[in-house]
C-alpha cells in the first residue's frame, strides 16, 4: 500500500524565550500526485556520482520550496534531485541516508 501524501521538511530559525535563535523543522504536508519507480538508468547514473535513489515523487510544482528532506511513510529521505516534468509537475528523485534514520534509545 502506498501513501497519498508526504512530508516536505525544511529548517526555520526560530527565537527562545530569551531571544536566541535555535533551529526548528518545519513539516509540510502535501498531496502526491503518483509514486514512480526509480530507472535503471537513472540509479547507475547517480551511483557513479555516489548516490542512491530509492524513491520517485511526482509533486505539484507549488507545493515544492527547495527544501533537502521529506518523509514518505515513515521514513526521512533527501532529495537529491528534481526534475520539472511540466510547468505544473515536479519529481523530486530521493535516497536514504545514514543521517535519516532515527536513532532511538532501547529502554
């Protein structure tokens, strides 16, 4: 089963109770418009330049701000590429990342 919407993050400074900034993720929720799968030609491409992609979004173009991350059924990928497929369609091509996974305590 796939998701129908996702999450684009991007990063805010925002002001404390005592006036120092701190950063802040900003999560946006958006509508897919369809889920690709990633070309071979493609991967092979982009594993010469050391990356992966695993994952194909097809987006409206004005929902995407260039933010670098989104989360996609519960998992944080980059976005390591975008391609404008119309003036009203974007694909944002992403790969996953030692940094995205979440690093959780066992209790």
């Amino acid at each position: 089963m796939r998701d129908v919407s996702c999450k684009l993050l991007s990063t805010t400074l925002k002001s404390n109770k005592i006036g120092v900034q701190e950063e802040g993720t900003v999560e946006v929720e958006i509508p897919l418009i369809k889920v690709e799968d990633v070309y071979a030609n493609e991967f092979y491409k982009a594993n010469e330049q050391g990356y992966k992609p695993s994952l194909r979004l097809r987006i409206s173009n004005l929902n995407y701000d260039n933010q670098s991350e989104l989360i996609y059924m519960d998992q944080t990928y980059s976005i390591i590429r975008t391609q404008e497929i119309t003036t009203d369609e974007l694909i944002l091509v992403c790969e996953r990342k030692i940094k995205n996974v979440k690093k959780y305590k066992s209790k």
